[in-house]
C-alpha cells in the first residue's frame, strides 16, 4: 500500500529509535516500539482509487462519516482510522486555495466550520464553482494543501491531507442535492454524496446512484466522539 510522504517524519524517528534500542541489546523496548510504527504507517495510508464516471456528481472529498448533510452543505468527520488524504470532488481548475487561521475546537462540533483553522479550496468545474474546506480539530494541527490555483484537477485527484483527526466541509453550489444522510459512511474519490444541475436553468435529479430517494433537503448535525 502506499503511504503518504507526511508520514516519514513520524515514523523515522520512530523506526530509528526501535533499530536502535535493537542494537544496544534492548529487544522489548524495540518490540514496543514496533505497535507505535505500525500504526504511524497505517495512518498515513493513501490508498489508490479510480474514480467513477459520473459528470453531474460530486465525490466525496473525504473517508468518514456524514456529519451534515442539507441543500447547501455537507460535512464529513475523519476519526483516527479513517484515511485523511482529500480529494477533489469534481473535475475542474483550481481558482483559489486560502488558508484561514483559527481555533482547534473539536471537528464534530458546528463551531467548527466557521471557527477552526483551515484551507478553503475553490474548484471551478463549470458551470458553477464550488468550494471545500479542509478544517483543523481538536488533534489535527497540521493541514497540508497540495494544490495551487491555476492547478487544473480530476475528480478525485489528491488534493491535501489532514493529520489526526478532523473534517471536510463541501459547500454545494445552487441546484445541488444530496445523496447521502447522516451517519452515512463515505469513501473519498469513490461515493458520490451530491448531485448537481445539468447547467444553469436545469432542474436536479432527485435520484441517487442506486435509484432510492435523497435526504430530506433539512440540515442536521450529528456528534461523534473525536
């Protein structure tokens, strides 16, 4: 599996102090280490995944769970064992990336949205923009954009990654829907969690991927322990 390049500054250290402690005749403490490398490692998966073909949806930008879901946005949590490698949710250019500092409140709390420090991200797909927002949590104090404006994306492109821990926000443009309810896990690149007009004028399909009725257009919001 691959595994992200964010990833080497944890487990460096740490697999050098285990080979170390090997070396100097410490066999438990290198064996204690190992657990804590294994799961740096695992962190900082960043699986690949081919997107599927769907020109009016929008890609989850996030693994997770459906935190928010309404007409104008939706959000996902990334608990510890979620991959938090983001990805575009559409086709597009790159028309802004602006980092917007703040607190560190826990993700699954609303405040967040508006209050946590984070990088929001303008992807232009035509025929409307639509923004995302990589936020900062409780534990996650470090988010890396790996896009600049002018960068033209494929839907489900790597975007950026957020350590240990936060969520994604994905502002959905007019005429929007979303296919997806609270609670609802979703695969970033791979789930489709909205689905937009065919261009402007053009009504919504009510639909989801596999024929069964959208969420109730209200917004909510679920907690889940970070």
């Amino acid at each position: 599996m691959r595994i992200a390049k964010e990833a080497w500054p944890f487990a460096g250290p740490v697999g050098a102090l285990s080979a170390l402690a090997l070396a100097l005749g410490h066999p438990l403490v290198a064996a204690a280490l190992l657990p804590v490398l294994g799961f740096t490692l695992w962190f900082f998966r960043d699986p690949e995944r081919v997107a599927p073909a769907a020109a009016d949806a929008l890609l989850s930008p996030a693994d997770g769970r459906i935190i928010r879901s309404g007409p104008g946005s939706i959000s996902i949590f990334m608990s510890l064992v979620d991959v938090h490698v983001c990805r575009s949710p559409l086709a597009g250019r790159v028309a802004s990336v602006e980092h917007v500092p703040g607190r560190f409140l826990a993700a699954f709390r609303d405040p967040a949205s508006e209050q946590n420090e984070r990088v929001s991200i303008v992807v232009d797909g035509g025929p409307r923009p639509v923004r995302l927002a990589l936020v900062a949590g409780l534990l996650a104090r470090r988010i890396v954009c790996k896009v600049a404006p002018g960068q033209q994306l494929q839907a489900g492109e790597r975007i950026g990654l957020i350590r240990f821990g936060s969520r994604v926000d994905l502002f959905l443009p007019p005429g929007a829907r979303p296919l997806v309810a609270l609670g609802e896990r979703v695969v970033a690149g791979r789930t489709p969690v909205a689905r937009c007009a065919a261009g402007p004028g053009a009504a919504p399909r009510s639909e989801r991927e596999d024929g069964s009725e959208p969420v109730p257009s209200g917004s909510a919001t679920r907690g889940f322990p970070i």
